[in-house]
C-alpha cells in the first residue's frame, strides 16, 4: 500500500499528537489539570489529523470514518480556555459550572448520529440499503455547514482567552516564572489565532456548494489537516517542555491541596488582613506573594490557596483592591490637591499608569477621570482617563 506524502505527514502528525498526548496525560509533574486538559485538545487534533491521513483501503473503512466521531471540534475553544486559566490559576478547578461549554459537541455528533440512524433502520427493515447514498449526501452537507459553528466557537473562545490573559497584571507584577507562562500562553493563542484566519480562507468557498467539489478536488482537506499537524508537533512538544516545569515553593513546603482546615484559612485570612489593613503593605509596589509569604511566614503557596478557594479572588486583585481604596481615599483628601492622578496612584503602591488605570476601571466601572467628575473634585494638577 502507498501512502501519499502528504497523508503521511497528516498520518506522522497523528501519532505523535497520540503519544505527547499519553504523555502529557501521565505526568506527575506541574499542574495535572493543565497537563490533561492539553492532552485531551492535543488528542482531539490528533484525532482530526487521522481521520483525513489515514488511507480508505475498503468499503469497511469507509463506512467508518463515516460512523466513528473522528472529528470533534466544539470541545476545542473551552479546552484553550479553561487550559489557559488553569496554567495561571493553579487552584482553578472545571466544575458543573464549566460543563455547559462542552454540551455543544452534540454538533460534532449530528452526522455520525445520522449514520447509525440509517445503518440500524435498514438492519431492522426501516430504509432501503439503496437509500444510502442520499442519506450520504446529507450526511455531507451537514458537515460543510457544521464547520460555520465549529469555527465561531473557536474564535469566539480565543477572543475570550486574549481577554482575559490581557486583564492579567503586568509583566513588572510578575515572577520570571510567571513571565514565561504568559508569554507561553499568549503564543498559545495566537498559533489558533492564525490557524483560525487559514480555516476561515478554506471554508468561505466551502460552504458555498458550486464552489465545494472543485476546490476539494484540486486541494483536498490538506489546506487545513497540514496546519493542524504543525499545530500538533508544536503544542505537544512546547506545552510538554512547559508542563515539565513545576513552580518551585521558595519554603520547600509541600504543595497545598484544595481541601484546608478551617483554622489554617482563619489563620491565613487573618494575617493577609493584618498586613493590608494594619500594616499596609500593599504600597509596596513590588509586593509579591512570595514576599508578603515570607513576611508573614507563611507558604506563598498556602497564601494563593486561600485566595483562590476562599476568598475567590488572586493575589493582585486582592492587593489591587487595597490600592484602588487608598487612591479613593487620598482624592477625598484636600491635602493631595497639589498632586497629579498618576503621583496619587504610585503613592498608593501602583507601579505603573497602565496598571492603575486598568485596575481603576475593573474595580469601580469609572475612567479616573470620570470618577472625579462625578465626586466634583477638579483641583488636581493634571490627570488621565
């Protein structure tokens, strides 16, 4: 049996997307969630990727490639998304608020439900077995317009995920770990950003059905199977290198697990409340958690625990909310008249313009200079919106 070069590479891409797949699946280093949720988006690739490479050597397998659900694509956006949050939220956990975002894979499903409906019918004398090359077509021309949902699912979650990733705190917020996992992720994105721009170049004349048959012809699916199997060498071999990578506890403390006695997060919440409100830390602009963890002895990780699980919020937006308050409370001050927004904003412990205004906005709904608008302070030397 010959392959084709190009099935072969489509037929190499599976089977290497199979095996990260298992491996990112096995592994015991980094944040297991992340690592199962890459392997089950690379699998799903994978599994794409073999459903158009592998060769039709009879009617049989023809029969099912047309029967098996080979190509599952809806899970796609939630799994980018949900893998992207949990690689920068390590408590983040899918619950049954998360399910609802996989229920869309019955669109996968639609014509492989189809086929077994005619397949049982005509064993149980319901159909004709000569039906079945109209049921074929049909079959066919719901997947051509499956991919119109398929595709604004993807991109619709995409944009979802760059929004997101782009309300994270600045790169001078974050470790040098933390650095890498985002420019990881936002590299993440925008490969299926690009992947996304060549399957919508496809699929415009696709859909169109005088336009379908030639173009299927003269290029077959390799316009878009091609760049799924880079996507899969790239992601598997990246996204493994970078699950392999465990954030180091700087006390050599045992990671801590989702489920904390009640006095440890009392103890916790206590100490971050001290530290806040008494002690006001948070106009440090370089707090970290790893510093505030070692100011108030306590495992940075514990720290994030309790503000993910209980306190449902992370470490900047915890701080951030601290300095919004201050901020708020020095413009109510006549004394900080002689001083601009951004003086205010950097004695409240905000390192940067950007971040302040940012933050400012998420907390109150306001530009700054909105909410100074609305209280009638004007006597400030300058401002930004």
């Amino acid at each position: 049996m010959t392959i084709a070069p190009l099935d072969l590479i489509l037929l190499l891409g599976s089977g290497q997307g199979f095996i990260l797949a298992i491996l990112l699946w096995t592994n015991r280093k980094g944040n297991r969630l992340s690592n199962r949720l890459l392997a089950v988006l690379i699998g799903l690739l994978a599994l794409m990727s073999l459903a158009v490479g592998i060769p039709v050597v009879s009617r049989w397998m023809s029969l099912a490639l047309d029967l098996l659900p080979l190509v599952i694509a809806m899970p796609l956006g939630p799994l980018i998304f949900f893998y992207t949050r949990s690689v920068l939220d390590p408590a983040f956990r899918l619950g049954p608020a998360q399910r609802p975002h996989f229920y869309p894979v019955i669109i996968d499903l639609g014509s492989q439900l189809m086929g077994w409906v005619f397949v049982l019918g005509a064993i149980v004398g319901l159909f004709s077995p000569q039906d079945g090359p109209a049921w074929g077509d049909v079959m066919d021309e719901y997947e051509a317009y499956a991919d119109i949902p398929r595709w604004i699912s993807l991109t619709v979650y995409l944009v979802l995920t760059r929004r997101w990733l782009a309300r994270q705190p600045s790169a001078a917020e974050l470790s040098e770990a933390g650095r890498q996992r985002r420019r990881w992720l936002r590299q993440f994105v925008h490969a299926f950003l690009i992947f996304q721009a060549i399957w919508l170049a496809f699929m415009v004349p696709y859909i169109v059905p005088g336009l379908r048959a030639p173009l299927l012809d003269r290029l077959g699916w390799y316009p878009i199977y091609i760049p799924i199997a880079v996507l899969i060498y790239w992601l598997g071999l990246r996204g493994y290198l970078q699950s392999r990578v465990e954030v180091a506890d700087p006390a050599g403390r045992k990671v801590v697990g989702t489920n904390l006695p009640a006095e440890a997060v009392a103890s916790v919440v206590n100490g971050l409340t001290r530290a806040m409100e008494t002690e006001r830390l948070f106009l440090d602009p370089l707090l970290s958690v790893d510093k505030l963890g070692k100011h108030l002895q306590l495992s940075p990780k514990l720290i994030s625990a309790v503000l993910n699980q209980h306190l449902l919020t992370n470490f900047n937006s915890y701080v951030n909310r601290y300095r919004i308050e201050a901020v708020k409370q020095r413009l109510s001050d006549p004394g900080s008249d002689y001083l601009t927004l951004t003086g205010i904003a950097l004695e409240c412990g905000f390192n940067s313009q950007a971040t302040f205004q940012r933050t400012f906005r998420q907390l109150t709904g306001l530009s700054p200079k909105e909410y100074l608008s609305q209280t009638g302070k004007t006597a400030l030397k300058s401002g930004f919106e």
